[in-house]
C-alpha cells in the first residue's frame, strides 16, 4: 500500500504532519513517499506539478494531498500558479467524482453560525463533477475586442458520457445512504445545464429506488442555509459544487472539519480537505488538522477498503471533540485553544 504524500503550501505541511502521525499509529504497513506541489513544486522544481511529483501519484495506490496556494506566486502566468497543481492532478488521473460530506458533530453545533435547530444532526453528501464544466472548457482567454476594450471569456461545456458517469455515482451513492438525490443545475438560463438535468433523468430511470429532485443553483445555496436537512446527496457540477461545498461546511462549523475523496473510475483517490491552504495562520501552528486526518480515514475506506480503522479514527476524532479539545476555528469564545500538533496529540491518545 503505497501513499504519494503532497503536503503543497501554506498550512498543508502542518496539517499532512498530523495525518501521517496518525497513519503510522494504526499499525498498518504504508509505504509514504513526499512530494512537493503547488507553490512548493513550483519553487523545488519550477513547476507546480513536477514531473517527479505526478510520476510517484500514478506509481502510487493514493495520494494524501494537503492545500495549494501561495499569494506571493498569483502574478506568475497562470499555468505556473501554485492551484494549477491540484487541477493537474485531478485532470491526469481523471478524478471526476468527489465526494464531499458535510457532517455536524453534536459537540460543534454551536460552532456553526445557523441556530442548533437548523444544523442538529445534519448528514449530508455533495458530490461534485471534478474534471469538467467551465474549469476546464475551451475557449477561454482573454482577447482585445476591435474597439480596444479587453474581454475575459472561459466556456461551460458537459458531454453526455461526463454528466452520464458522475450521475451514476450520485444515483449509487443516494442508495447506500437514504435514497435521495438532488441534482442541482440552472437549466433554466444555461443549454449546458439543460443537457445536464435531462441526461440525469435518464439516468434516474435505472434507479427507481431512489426519489430524484432537481434543484436551480440559486435556490440550492438559499436552501442549503433555511433547511438543510432536506438534502441527503447532491450531485452538481464542478463550478456549483466548489461553491455549494465551501456554504455546506458552514453548517458543520467550520471549513476545518471537512474532508473530502476524489475518485476516478477505477477507484483510485486523492484525498484532501476540501479547505485552502490559508495563508494568513500558515508556519503558526493553530491549524485545525482534523479535516486532514479524517481525508486520511476516507482513503482507509475508499481505496484499501480497510473499514476497520477507517472507523477507529473517526471515533478518535469523536471522542476528542467530545473531550472539548478545539483549534481556534471550533473554539467557543474563551474557551482554551489547542495546537495542530496538540489537536494530533490528542486524536493519537484516543485511537
Ligand atoms: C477546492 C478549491 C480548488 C477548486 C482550488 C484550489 C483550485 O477551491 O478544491 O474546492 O476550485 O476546486
Ligand atoms: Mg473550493
């Protein structure tokens, strides 16, 4: 079992130190290689996905990913900045499918900023299409009209095949869970998503178990903060879903808690958080590392299908907010403030 270890920029070292803490005290043979990426690929090797870096993933079985983004290397062009990194990645191994759960642990309730009522108990699944949509269609550019004024452009695009895969994956997902999806779309302005809800309808036929709602964009966001209970899994698109998961992981209570697994269709997975690598706490130390170790837990699950201690860090993960161990990001006002090596500290003692 071999893990490509990318820990990239900002806080991403310091919270990768604490995931593959905890890997290494399961007890589990790993072989761990590091690499680096994003704004740290660029500055080792004057690319953000080095050569060297993207060999060791696809020799790899998966790849713990930490955050790129590096505000001092946004002027570069924009096939040298440091997030180009991890769309390489999701584009060359293909990582079409991610998962995004958004869960609110009864500890952290009042750590959201939406009234306990709304966010209780909250179990929720977003899954996102990763290799497609405006990201990365083409045209895009920008170009000197005639009359001498600039014009950005860029270009939604879905095939048949790519919506057709990613909604197999939200239909089989839904079915292990509790048998509703909501696709969300604006197949109301955009042709793009106008194939994208019919080609989910069609596919909706193979899964009559499963009750099928759509959903525009607009009212999905809106939705998500009145009631969010109502949703089990979501499947969108790529643009949607990076906008619908950074809302979703408000209700948890903080950015810090969620982690997240993108997979292709044989199942190989990169798993990171799904948040930055916040630039403004980087090298302090106070990083919540718990949305890492817990994309360290899906991998488990995901990719070597080791349920076992998959659960047992969830649980360690558990039994430590229950113990009132918090990070700045999930701290009550006055409360006392761990660590990221404190908050590893204290997942490595449960476990
Ligand atoms: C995410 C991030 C990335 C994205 C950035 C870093 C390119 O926001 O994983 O959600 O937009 O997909
Ligand atoms: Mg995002």
């Amino acid at each position: 079992m071999k893990i490509a270890v990318l820990p990239g920029d900002g806080i991403g070292p310091e919270i990768i130190a604490e995931a593959v803490r905890v890997l290494k005290a399961i007890g589990l043979q790993f072989e761990m290689e590091e690499a680096p990426v994003g704004g740290a690929g660029y500055r080792a090797k004057g690319h953000p996905l080095p050569e060297s870096t993207l060999a060791l993933c696809k020799a790899s079985d998966a790849i713990l990913f930490g955050a790129v983004g590096d505000f001092s290397l946004d002027t570069l062009p924009r096939d040298l900045r440091p997030e180009q990194a991890i769309l390489g990645l999701r584009k060359e191994l293909n990582l079409f499918a991610n998962f995004r759960p958004a869960i609110v642990y009864p500890e952290l309730v009042q750590a959201s900023s939406l009234k306990p009522e709304v966010v209780a108990g909250l179990d929720i699944l977003i899954i996102r299409e990763l290799t497609g949509d405006i990201y990365f269609g083409k045209p895009r550019g920008i170009q000197t009209l005639a009359n001498g004024e600039r014009e950005g452009f860029d270009t939604m695009r879905y095939s048949e095949s790519e919506i057709r895969r990613v909604a197999h994956v939200g239909f089989e997902a839904a079915r292990k869970r509790n048998k509703r999806l909501c696709s969300v779309d604006k197949a109301n302005v955009l042709d793009t998503m106008q194939l994208w809800r019919e080609i989910v309808i069609e596919v909706g036929k193979e899964y009559p178990d499963v009750a099928l709602e759509h959903m525009y964009v607009d009212n999905a966001a809106m939705q998500l903060l009145k009631n969010p209970k109502q949703f089990d899994v979501i499947v969108t698109g790529n643009m949607f879903g990076d906008i619908l998961s950074d809302e979703a992981s408000m209700l948890t209570g903080s950015i810090g808690m969620l982690p997240s697994a993108s997979l292709n269709e044989k199942g190989f997975g990169l798993y990171e958080p799904i948040h930055g690598s916040a630039p403004d706490i980087a090298g302090k130390g106070i990083a919540n590392p718990l949305a890492t170790i817990l994309s360290a837990a899906m991998m488990l699950r995901y990719s070597f299908n080791l349920a076992e201690p998959a659960d047992r860090i969830e649980a360690a993960v558990k039994k430590v907010l229950a113990s009132g161990i918090r990070t700045g990001d999930i701290a009550e006002p006055g409360q006392k403030k761990a660590s990221t090596k404190e908050m590893g500290d204290a997942v490595l003692a449960a476990l």
